[in-house]
C-alpha cells in the first residue's frame, strides 16, 4: 500500500479523523480512519518479581490491574509535530512515566514491542522492559486525580490476576503473556 495523500478532517484534542488515499496493486481508494497518538506500557522486572500498578478505572467502574504506563503527547498537534521522531519521543515518555507513577528512574529500558491497532484506527503503543532502576526519592509523583498503587507480583501472581480478569486491559494482557512465555 502507498500513501499517496492524507488529510485530517476533524481533530479534537486527543483523537483525529483522517482520509487517506491510497494506492494498492494497481488501484486508489479512499480510506478514513481514527488517529490517536501512541502510548507507552512498562514491563518493569526486579528479579523474580514483575511491577504491576492498581488503579480505579472509570471505563470499567472497577479497579485493575495494569503495566504502568502513560501518553507521549497531550495532543495531536504535538503528536503531527514530531511523528517522524516518534520512538525518541516514547523513550522519553517510559522513563518521565516510570518514574511519576512508579516512583523509579529506569536504568536500563530497552522497547520490547510496538502493538498496532486495526486498519481503521491508529493508536500504537510501545512496549519497553526495564530490568535495572533506582528509587526516586520523592516517590510517585502522581498527576491530580491520580490514585494508583504499586505492587510488586511474582511470575505466577500475574498468571492468576490474568486468569481472574483482573487486568482488563487486553492488549497489554497479549504482549505481556508473550513476554512471559520467554
């Protein structure tokens, strides 16, 4: 597939609407699809032990368990700035995310994965594991409205939160199972 023009329609604030023409094989077609900017996800590993934080999440109306993670932007006009930098500008944002809701600077973060959504919408996220990190000495430094607990799970405690579904997030649950399964 070639891109041959793109043009955002409508854009609010986090999420755009984009009508892209395209050529594939020999034909050009027009397609619309829904733009966010990517997120970062953190798999943070101390020894045998995996970093989860616990969260009430209003789309579930329930708390969850999730990998710590955050946006890389705040907008979609920062995020049509810098698209062409895009994996500089998520490293940047696992560690400023690591350590506001964690409370740890990263050391050693390397990207594990990019998850990529559907054909009509974009929203990609990038996974990094952290294996070495130090303790922030203020601790979370957590935005307002903001109430998420660390916890620190073994191996087979995470295999248990993910049969119990008590981490909703589905695409975070399909990498983080391949990651455990290595």
């Amino acid at each position: 597939m070639q891109l041959i023009n793109e043009e955002i329609v409508f854009q609010w604030k986090i999420i755009e609407v984009v009508q892209q023409t395209v050529k594939i094989w020999d034909k050009e077609l027009l397609r619309e699809i829904a733009r966010r900017a990517p997120g970062v996800r953190l798999i943070i590993i101390d020894g045998n032990k995996i970093l989860l934080t616990k969260e009430f999440r209003r789309e579930l109306n329930a708390e969850d368990y999730r990998l710590p993670w955050g946006k890389v932007f705040d907008t979609l006009v920062e995020y049509n700035k810098y698209e062409n930098n895009i994996e500089q500008y998520c490293l940047v944002a696992a560690k400023r995310e690591c350590e506001e809701e964690t409370g740890l600077i990263p050391q050693d973060i390397s990207l594990y994965h990019v998850s990529k959504v559907w054909a009509t919408i974009e929203r990609d996220l990038y996974y990094y594991v952290i294996t070495k990190f130090t303790v922030h000495e203020k601790g979370q430094q957590l935005e307002t409205g903001e109430h998420i607990s660390v916890e620190w799970k073994t191996r087979e405690d995470v295999l248990d939160i993910i049969k119990q579904w008590w981490m909703q997030e589905d695409r975070s649950v399909g990498v983080f199972m391949r990651f455990l399964s290595l």
